[in-house]
C-alpha cells in the first residue's frame, strides 16, 4: 500500500509542469478579464482569478504581452 502511494506521488510530481503549461494556455487562449491584478516578481507566481504584472528589475511586463510572446510560435 504505501509503495503504491509513492508511486502515485512520483507520478503526479512528474505531471505538476504540464499542469502548470495547460494553465498558462488556457490563460493566453481564453484571454480572461480579472477585476484584481497582482504584482509578482516571477512567471511562475500567476494565481488563478487575478490578472499579472511581472515585475523583471525595473522593467514590468503585462500578463498578456508575456503569454503572448512565449506562446507565439506555437
């Protein structure tokens, strides 16, 4: 039993960056208005029900442009 549950552990652990990138999609494809923003230091600090600012030194960044930029390509 216990082995199973590691198991299952280490499984999810391996899953946690393709939830973290579906989350993003989902963000930058549905193009979401939030009535909070929030200023965060990193990419990967977003917060579900509120809109980003990324702070990078001096320079800030808006959700969108970021999204859009990193996901462009595809």
């Amino acid at each position: 039993m216990t082995l199973l549950l590691i198991y299952k552990i280490y499984i999810e652990d391996k899953k946690i960056d393709i939830k973290y990138e579906s989350f993003l999609l989902e963000r930058y494809l549905n193009n979401y208005k939030f009535n909070k923003s929030k200023i965060i230091n990193n990419y990967k600090d977003f917060y579900k029900n509120k809109r980003h600012i990324i702070k990078n030194r001096d320079k800030y960044t808006l959700e969108a442009d970021y999204l859009k930029e990193k996901y462009q390509n595809y």
